[in-house]
C-alpha cells in the first residue's frame, strides 16, 4: 500500500466568546484576540492506493497560507508514492526521513508544523489498518478524558473575567485557565470561583526577567495550578529556570522547537509542566518523544489544544496516555457549526472505539466553511 493523494485543506470557522467588542484595534495575533471572531485550521486528508483515508492538522492559525504553501510544495510532495507504514517504528523511520530531506528548511516554523499533519494523518491511517482506536494502539489504559476550559481573552477587565469563569464553572468545568496578564484580573477569577476550582494563567511570553519576578510574586497567593509561558523571550530557559524560584509553578513548550527542543527545556530545570503541541512539535510520533522525556526528567505533561480538527481529536488520544489527574485543554468558544457533529460535548468525555482518529469531519462544513482546498497527487498540485 502507499500514499496516493494528499488534499490540503483550510477552513475557518466563526465562534463566539461572549465578550465586548474591544474598545480599540487589538495588536496581538494569537488565538485568544478579541479581534478575531473565527478560527483556522489547516487540515489534511491522506488517501491510500487502497482506499484507506486518514487526517492530519497543521498548526497556523493566521499563518495558514505560509504552512499551507509548505505542505503543497514541499511536505506532500516527499510523502507521495512512500509505502504506506505498518508499524509505529515505520512512521517514526519515516518522519525521520523527511525532517532530514526537509531540514535546509528549518526545524520548526511552518515545515514543522506540516510534518506534524502528515503524522498525524499516519496514525489515523494505522489504527484504521489494524482496526483499533488510537488510544488504544499506543497502549492507553483508559478511554475517558476530562477536558478544561482554556478561555480567551477579555481585555484584563476583572469584572468580565469573573463572570466568564463563573459561567464555565456552571457548564462544570472544574479547571479553566485564563489568557489574561493583569493580577487584578486574575485575582477577580480566582475569587469568583469556588475552592473545588482550579485555575492557570497563559501569558503568552510579555515579561523581562525583572516584570515576570513581580507579577509571580503578586499571583504567588493565588495558588494557581500553573502560569504559562511568562517570559519574553519563550526560549530563556535560564530565566524560566530563575523565576521558578519564586514558588509559582511554570508551564512552557508550546514554543518549543519541535521535539528536540524540549531536552534544553527540561535539562534547564525551567518548568513544571511541559505543554507539547501536536500540530507544532511534529505530531503523535513527537509528542510521543516529549512524553518519554519528561518522565526521564520527572515532569508532569499536560499538552496543548487551542484547535479543533484532527490535532484535537488526536490531543485526546494522547491524553488518554497520561495520569488520571491530567485533563485536556479545549478552546472555550462557541463555534457556528461543528467539525464533528457526533463528538460529545460534555466536560467528561468517553473516546470513540472506532479505528484511528474515531471521527470524520463533516464534508458540509468543509465546503461550507474552506477559503481553499489543494490536492497533491504524482501530476502536481491542483485547486479543488
């Protein structure tokens, strides 16, 4: 069997988050700005010689076009007519392959985060070939998950914020983590919640070393679960590896350069918690490298999510690897359709037994939703 097609495919789909307008045009690009009212993702569709389909996600975000482009150019081209994989050292001698064929073009940014889909994709496509889910072909002991509530951001106003954690603790969310960098905010969530509710703070890399020592000093009595990447630049581990001293515990690695970066992350003493990303760090086969690590090092790793294709489903499965204790981030957002209109909803939720991913998005949504659709087949690149 071997990869016959690979069909790149962004959509972008519109959610609300409860919030006020922003009073003025918001500078921040991430995926929690109040400017933004729908979200990408880049998805991927591999089909076999056989018939087999399986589906990957790269990350973007708004940087779609320029991953999109290193998929269609690059990335797709050198998986096609390659054997379809068998085992799981098969994928990882694979993805091996690629990253050094791919590696004059950089080990992370948007070549990565195209590997990353493609692995993905190969996965889904194993656990279909041996008829098993995806938790349990990489020897999951459970299949039931508890998500929490990663909300975005609402402009450091403590009012609003405390009225958000209150309405995510009554959908019972019992953990939730806020993307505000105010302590006043954050000490308004904090107070708003009952006991029972644990909370954690994103940052998203804004402090010096001298501002990020202030502000974990201010939310030490808090007792938050963790603070989330709080210095600028997210690869001073020195400087992590410093604040911690302060008695907050640290959580990073969504930036991380790909899976190899986490070996100076970790041998730096600079978190906690390490957050691999599987759209970014070069999918399941990486993420899965990152687990090892941190229990080499003895580091609780809880994974990132702020997505909602094939990465999520597979963020789940991976999930299912970990302590009982670890739960699974989830964008709290309300989007106009679902991707996959059969996946459960609930805070607590039961992973499908059916092979690989467990779920196929909804081909309505897709044409419904796509800004465009490739695919990549032996004659070239063609708009779908």
């Amino acid at each position: 069997m071997k990869i016959s097609t690979i069909e790149v495919m962004r959509i972008a789909i519109p959610f609300d988050a409860h919030r006020r307008p922003p009073a003025e045009q918001e500078t921040t690009f991430n995926a929690a700005s109040p400017s933004l009212s729908r979200m990408e993702t880049l998805l991927v569709k591999v089909t076999s010689d056989n018939g087999l389909v399986g589906w990957g996600e790269a990350f973007g975000h708004l940087a779609n076009p320029v991953t999109e482009q290193a998929l269609c150019s690059l990335v797709a081209p050198f998986f096609l007519q390659q054997p379809l994989p068998d085992s799981e050292p098969a994928i990882a001698s694979l993805m091996q392959n690629a990253e050094q064929a791919l590696h004059a073009f950089g080990r992370s940014g948007p070549v990565r985060y195209a590997l990353s889909a493609l692995d993905i994709a190969l996965w889904d496509l194993l656990g279909q070939q041996r008829q098993q889910p995806l938790w349990q072909l990489l020897g999951a002991t459970r299949h039931q998950i508890e998500r929490y509530a990663s909300l975005v951001s609402y402009a450091n106003d403590p009012e609003e914020v405390a009225t958000q954690v209150q309405r995510a603790y009554q959908q019972g969310f019992r953990t939730m983590k806020l993307h505000e960098t105010a302590s006043p905010a954050i000490a308004a969530a904090r107070a708003a919640l009952p006991a029972d509710a644990q909370l954690m703070v994103d940052v998203n890399c804004p402090w010096t070393r001298a501002q990020a020592s202030q502000h974990a000093f201010e939310l030490r009595a808090l007792e938050l679960g963790w603070l989330e990447e709080p210095i600028w630049p997210p690869d001073d581990f020195d400087g992590l590896a410093q604040l911690r001293r302060v008695g907050v515990p640290l959580a990073a690695g969504e930036n991380v350069d790909g899976d190899f970066g986490f070996v100076n992350l970790l041998e730096s003493g600079a978190v906690d918690v390490v957050q691999p990303s599987v759209t970014k760090v070069g999918g399941i086969t990486a993420a899965l490298h990152v687990f090892d690590l941190a229990q080499q090092y003895r580091v609780r790793v809880v994974p990132h999510c702020f997505y909602y294709g094939a990465g999520m489903l597979a963020t789940a499965h991976l999930v299912a690897l970990l302590p009982d204790s670890v739960k699974m981030e989830i964008p709290w957002i309300d989007f106009a359709v679902d991707l996959y209109p059969d996946l459960p909803h609930d805070v607590h939720f039961t992973l499908s037994d059916r092979p690989g991913l467990g779920y196929q998005p909804d081909e309505q949504v897709l044409r419904e939703y796509r800004i465009t659709h490739q695919r990549v087949d032996q004659q070239g690149v063609h708009h779908v």
